[in-house]
C-alpha cells in the first residue's frame, strides 16, 4: 500500500470537498497553520483523548471557524 501523509489526505480533502478554502490555500498553508493563527480565540478543547469526544469538539472548532473566519456567501 502506499505511503500516505496525513497532509496529502487532507489536502485531497479539501481540494474536492472544500473548494473555495482549498482556493485560499497553496503549499505553504494547511489547516495547522490557521489553526495556530487563531488558536486563542478557538474554544478551548478538553484535551480528553476519546474518539467520540475529540470528533465532537474538532467539529465545534470547525463551526467556530465557519463563523467566525470563512464568513462565504
């Protein structure tokens, strides 16, 4: 199987699923790197390490960010 980077994944990812952000972005930006632009105005996370609990905050932020950085029309 080949040898598959978490960066390319996402990078697939929102190349086909998020096409205007995936616009915004190029080699030298990824989602890590906004997140630590706006890391203290994100809602804290518990930091609890379970699956179900780590989804549901990741979604959280990601509604955070959808509000509050890509306002798109």
């Amino acid at each position: 199987m080949a040898n598959i980077t978490t960066t390319s994944v996402a990078e697939l990812f929102l190349r086909k699923c998020m096409t205007i952000v995936d616009d915004y972005l190029n080699y030298h930006t990824d989602v890590s790197l906004i997140k630590e632009l706006v890391y203290n105005a994100a809602p804290k996370k518990k930091l609890v390490h379970r699956a179900s609990d780590d989804v549901k905050e990741s979604l959280k932020e990601l509604q955070y960010y959808k509000n509050n950085l890509f306002k798109l029309n």
